[in-house]
C-alpha cells in the first residue's frame, strides 16, 4: 500500500543537504515556466524551512496564475469562455447571437450569486431581500461583459508573440514576467487589464513607477520594460492596439561610479578559491581551472565534450554574439586535468558528466545548478564582494574571465589577439572583416604568459593598477 504523503513536508524536498521548495508546473505552462518551480531555502531546518515555504508557495502560485493570464486564459476559465463567446458572435446570425447574448446575461448572474449575501432592505413596496455579491465576483463579471462587448484582454495575444520571437527559449522566460509586473501594476491601481485602458498616461504612469517603486536593479527595469514596449509595438503593427503608447518612452539610466562596476578577481581571491574547499574537490575546482586559463564563459566550460579538446587546443561552442565555435590552445597548466578526464572516454562523452543539466523540458542552460553551487561555494569561503542593493556580487563567475584577460594586457599582449582568444569582436575593419586572424602558435604563447597565483598559501603579492582603485572585500 503507497504511503500518504506528509502534509507538513508540502512541496519541500532535500537536495544537497538543505531544503528546498519545489512545486511542479502544468504541461501547458513548461515552455515557459520550466517543469518545475524550485527555490532553495538555505536551511537544514525543517522548521525554518517551513516558514520560508509559506512564503515562496504564494509566489509560485502567483507566477503560475500570471503564466495563464499570458496564454489568455486557463481553458475553463471565465475569460476563455467569454473569449470564445465573443469569436462567435463575429459570424452568429441575428437569432444565434440573441440566444448566445442571453446566455451570456445568464452566466454574469450565475457568477455574481457565488459567495453572495443576501439581505432585506426597506422599500416603497416593502421588505425586499437584495443581493450583495462579493468584489471579486464584481469584478469577473465586469471584465467578462466587456471582453463580449469588444474590450481586449491584455494578455490574449501574449502567447502569438512570444512564439514568433527570434531568441532563445531562455530569453522568452523574460516575457511572462514583464507580463505580469504590468498585470500587478494594473490591479494595484485598479485599472482593468485591458488593452484599450494603456493609453499615453498610463504608460507614463507605469514606467514612473517601474522606475521608481519596482525592488529591482535597472538592468532588470529596463529589461521588462523593453519587453512591455516590444509587445506594444508588435500589437499596433497588427492593428490589435490603436497606438503604441510606450514609443518613446524609457527609464534613464541612472549615474553608476566606477566602483559599483563589476571587476576580475585579485590573484589573492584566485588564490582562495582554488585552494578552496576539499568539499566540493576537483569537481569545481577543474571548471574553475579552465575559465581561468582560456577566459571561457561557464556555459561553454560545462558544455566541453572530450571530442572538443583535440591537439592542443579547446572547441568551445558559441556564445554570445560568435558566429561559430572558437578554438583557444590549452594552457600547460591544464595538461594534467585534461588527461585525467579524457582518459577511457569517447569524443561524444561529457567532459564534466557531473554537472547535469536540468531535465529535457527546461529552457534553463546545463550550467545552471553549477552556477547555484558556485555562489554557495564563494559565500562559504567568503569570495564575495556585496553591496546593499546590488542584486548580485561585484565578483561573480564572470570574473574569471575578467581575470584571464588582464593578465594577458599585463603580459603586453596586443588587444587584437587578446579579442580573438576570448571571442570579442576585433577592432576596425582591416582586423574585424579582412582578416583570417593570428596564428595558433601566437595565441599558444600569448596565454602561456598567463601565470596563477601560488596555490600552496604563500603570500600573494597582488600588481598594481593605472585604473581607479576599486574596494574589495
């Protein structure tokens, strides 16, 4: 007989030690939501684990609720009826669109009696029981009578657009979220989501606001915003908006001192996190290693198949920008994990088969879960550089990449090479156009000038810079 799940451990899961919360996404929803909604609470506390579900459980909700509101509605729902009903009236004849009218007439009445009082009021004509519907019945069936009436809900062509974007399914997990950021904006002011409602003031209004009140960083602002005023732009192409009122309009970048930049890793900060912790051994220490020594982004470190380490050099997939995959020759400081992972293995096979990615349904990247393992390994050994405010480190992943390329303009390597091993576009025409770019050979000596801080804890005496001094931690 299955055992009964224990309510008390609703949507929490242990992964590695801690729990987390984790509710699954309807089949319908995971092209844009991903198979499953997980949140770490970063305790190994049932108890305190409990309290932060209560939490992240009504936010997953909400995300999921405004996943549907970005289809146009949950098939079943209130607004999908009245969608459907009203696509029917465009070609009923006079008889079927009475019948369908007082049908419609007769569903607003059912929904206004749920949760409804009833009481007895004083008339000219005596006592008379009144009904009281509830606000939320109010306002459904507002809503459901003028979608009939012609009025657009907000969201009834998100999911048309989104499908015809050009971008990578990751990005389109953006979409949503800006979605629904207005969507809350809306029913916070009590303004009807309705496409006729955003006129010029109310997007004015609204980005006011997102710039202002929103608890998030500008990059991420500008972002949903963009999006916002994307899909506007694509309704008034289509004639589905009279007017795109979001034109012109955008949140002002805000002044930011050199030293809320994001900068490379010390060689102390190097240092540490490759002696690092014997916990996570040479899992993390070996993807750490690479980026370091080629300046490779971390989706196209984890990415690395056996087949993509052949005489001497790295295949790395494109990322970014790159039209192709680029080859970068193998530091001699890399020999010895480059022979321990390929030995016994087949050019298709993974050259770190213990960083998974997530399950086939996801949008996320493989490198996903070593990111989260990343950002707990440096909180662990204290490799952080954190502001109040800041929505990320100013060290982070990255900054590995941002190391590599300072070392080698502090071996006097010519900007022209530097671009080309790291994937940047090279300047000018003659180079960026014209060119087959450098030599193998060249590059092989340039990154071999590239030189690690001591591993085995002497000091670390770290060079000095011609750029302004940035605070570490």
């Amino acid at each position: 007989m299955p055992r009964k799940p224990d309510p008390e451990m609703a949507y929490l899961t242990v992964h590695d030690g801690l729990y987390r919360v984790s509710m699954g996404v309807p089949k319908a929803l995971r092209q844009q939501l991903g198979s499953r909604l997980v949140k770490s609470t970063g305790t190994k506390s049932k108890g305190q684990a409990k309290l932060v579900r209560d939490r992240v459980v009504p936010e997953f909700k909400k995300r999921i609720e405004d996943a549907w509101k970005a289809r146009g509605g949950k098939r079943g729902s209130l607004l999908a009826e009245a969608l459907e009903t009203r696509k029917l009236l465009e070609t009923a004849d006079d008889n079927l669109a009475d019948f369908m009218i007082q049908g419609a007439l007769e569903r607003s009445d059912e929904i206004l009696n749920e949760g409804a009082t009833w009481v007895n009021e004083h008339t000219p004509d005596g006592i008379v029981p009144v009904r009281r519907p509830t606000p939320e019945a109010v306002k459904s069936v507002t809503e459901f009578r003028r979608v009939l009436a012609g009025d657009t809900p907000i969201a009834f062509h998100h999911q048309a657009f989104v499908d015809g974007l050009k971008i990578k399914a990751r990005s389109k997990l953006d979409e949503p979220r800006a979605l629904s950021i207005l969507l809350d904006w809306l029913e916070a002011n009590d303004i009807e989501p309705f496409i006729e409602n955003i006129n010029r003031r109310n997007a004015i209004r609204f980005m006011d606001w997102m710039d202002a009140d929103t608890n998030l960083s500008w990059a991420s602002k500008a972002k949903y915003f963009g999006r916002i005023k994307f899909y506007w732009a694509w309704l008034a192409r289509r004639e589905y908006a009279k007017e795109n009122p979001f034109l012109d309009l955008n949140l002002d970048k805000p002044d930011t001192e050199r030293a809320d930049d994001e900068r490379p890793y010390t060689d102390g900060e190097v240092q540490k996190l490759l002696m690092g912790s014997p916990m996570e051994g040479d899992r993390m220490r070996d993807v750490m290693m690479i980026a370091a020594l080629t300046g490779a982004r971390l989706d196209a470190v984890i990415d690395l198949k056996v087949g993509g380490l052949f005489d001497g050099y790295f295949t790395f997939k494109a990322q970014k920008k790159e039209r192709d995959s680029r080859h970068v020759p193998v530091h001699p400081d890399l020999d010895e994990i480059i022979a321990r992972r390929i030995e016994g293995k087949a050019p298709k096979d993974d050259l770190f088969p213990e960083w998974p990615g997530p399950p086939s349904t996801s949008v996320k990247p493989r490198s996903s879960y070593f990111s989260k393992r990343y950002t707990k390994y440096t909180s662990d050994i204290g490799v952080r550089d954190e502001e109040q405010g800041r929505r990320r480190s100013k060290i982070n992943f990255h900054s590995w990449r941002r190391w590599f390329i300072t070392k080698l303009e502090r071996a006097r390597v010519g900007e022209p090479l530097i671009a080309a091993i790291v994937g940047h576009k090279r300047p000018g025409m003659t180079l960026g156009l014209y060119s087959g770019g450098p030599e193998f050979l060249e590059a092989q000596e340039a990154i071999a000038l590239v030189k690690l801080p001591p591993l085995d804890g002497s000091p670390v005496i770290e060079e000095r810079s011609l750029m302004p001094r940035r605070r570490t931690s």
